[in-house]
C-alpha cells in the first residue's frame, strides 16, 4: 500500500464517518447531542479538505463550522429547550396543548 492508498483509505473513512455522524444528527431528539453529531461531521470532512491540500479552506472551515455554528446553536438551544418533543411541535404550529 503506497502513499495515495492511504490517502484515499483514509478520505473514504472520514467521508463514512461523516455519513454516520449525519446519520445521528437527524435521528437525534436531543438538540445537544445533535449538534456534537454536526460537529462531528464537520470534522471529518475537514480532514477530507486536508487530505485534498486544501489548508486555506480547512482553517476557515473549522473556525466556522466547528467553532462559531455550534456556538450559536447551542445559545439557541439554551433559549428554545434541549429535547424535541411532540409538544414543542405543537407549540410551534400554534396549536393548543
């Protein structure tokens, strides 16, 4: 295994990982633990920017998606609540619970 099998071995786990971590982010009912699930996904996907040779836009892809998003969803989630609930739901379409 030379040099670029590596390469892409490892750009085709982090593109797997992110896959999952989306995955998990949908699937989640915890806001919280949602948006660790995006970050995570961000990740990986700036180590496939890495992988690519792309250092501009890894730095400026961290800074954003794994530092200044999630800063700003979990302010959100601190104003709106934590769990997704039917009620919140309800709450949201106007309906009376």
């Amino acid at each position: 295994m030379d040099y670029v099998d590596l390469i892409f071995a490892m750009m085709g786990l982090s593109a797997l990982l992110s896959v999952v971590a989306t995955a998990l982010a949908i699937r989640s009912k915890d806001l919280l633990n949602a948006v660790i699930f995006s970050s995570v996904q961000s990740v990986a996907y700036a180590l496939i920017y890495f992988l690519l040779l792309a250092p501009d836009i890894v730095l400026v892809y961290v800074a954003v998606s794994v530092g200044i998003y999630p800063l700003i969803l979990i302010l959100l989630i601190k104003k709106v609540g934590r769990y997704e609930t039917k009620q919140n739901w309800e709450q949201l379409k106007g309906g009376d619970v």
